[in-house]
C-alpha cells in the first residue's frame, strides 16, 4: 500500500474521521426506542386499564398493536448495531454471550434485507387491523384508506422481492468475477 502525504494524506483522515457523525443518529434512535416502549406500555394502560374488554376482537387488535410495536423496536434495534458496526466502529461486547449471534456479521445487504423484511412484517399487521376494524359491529369500510393500505402493503412487498433480486444478481456476478480472476478496480 502507497504512503500517503501532506493534503491528500490530511483529508483521507478527515473523512475516515467523519464516521463519528454518525453516532449522534445511532443515539437518536436510542431515544426512539425509548418512546416505542413508552407507547407499548401506554397500549397495554388504555386496553387494561381505560377500555377493558375481553371481546376476541379488542383483544387481538391489541395483541396486533403490540406486535407491531415490537417489530419496530426489532427493527430499531438491527438499524442501530448493524449500522454502527458497518459504518462507526465494531461493538466490544467483551464476550458476552448475549451478543447477538448476527451482531458483526450482518452487512449493508443483509441490514437491507432485514428493513424490507420486518417494514412488510408492519405493513401486514397494519393492514390486518384495519381489517379486524371493518369487522366489528358497525364497521364502516373506508375504501381510499383500505386501497392506500393493499397498494403500500404490495409496494414494500414488491421492493423486497427486487431487493432480493438484485442481491442475488450482485452475487452472481461478483462469484462470476472471482471465477474468471478479474482484477479489481484501483
């Protein structure tokens, strides 16, 4: 590897310093997971607490509410480690057997694939409520608001399958690459 001097050498280590920034965001959605489990606990409060039923219906719209909220903060929690990993510093967990077993492991890929994963796991579940909703008594079905839900539920399903495809596409090729040899770019 070529030694490095004066300005070019200076600005390389601005922007590998640069990745810090990054931090801020990472803590920020700390924060985030603090108000997603306020709002579960605020769930269980009103549904327990303020408007107890134990009509099947109300039940499962909270169970889907909490499920939901627990796929967010799933969700929150892979942005965070995955990101920080890839693109700050890796996590010393100093052997702790709790790390997670994808903790180091997941790439910008596989971070991908685990976004648009567990964003259709929420769509579903939205969509699903909305539907148990139309299903009470009285329900009234909103039609603009249920044709938003399908068509975002297809959209985010749609992005995963091409997301997929284009991993798929990208490996191939690089295994194509390192079959024939091909020298990399500088």
């Amino acid at each position: 590897m070529r030694e490095r001097h004066g300005l070019e050498g200076f600005l390389e280590i601005i922007l590998f310093k640069a990745r810090w920034l990054l931090a801020p965001f990472y803590l920020g959605l700390v924060g985030t997971l603090v108000m997603l489990l306020g709002s579960f606990f605020y769930e269980i409060y009103e549904s327990v607490f303020v408007h107890f039923s134990l009509d099947p219906e109300h039940v499962i719209l909270l169970v889907l509410s909490l499920i939901d909220l627990s796929l967010a903060s799933n969700l929150v929690i892979i942005v965070i480690f995955s990101g920080y990993e890839n693109f700050v510093s890796k996590i010393d967990t100093h052997g702790n057997v709790d790390r997670p077993s994808w903790m180091g492991t997941l790439d910008f890929s596989g971070l991908k694939m685990k976004l648009i994963g567990s964003i259709v796991a929420i769509s579903v579940i939205s969509l699903l409520r909305a539907f148990m909703e139309i299903s009470k008594v009285g329900g009234e079905i909103d039609s603009p608001k249920m044709a938003w839900l399908v068509g975002l539920h297809m959209t985010f399903l749609a992005s995963g399958v091409l997301f997929a495809l284009m991993d798929w596409i990208g490996s191939k090729t690089e295994a194509n690459n390192k079959k024939h040899h091909l020298p990399h770019e500088p």
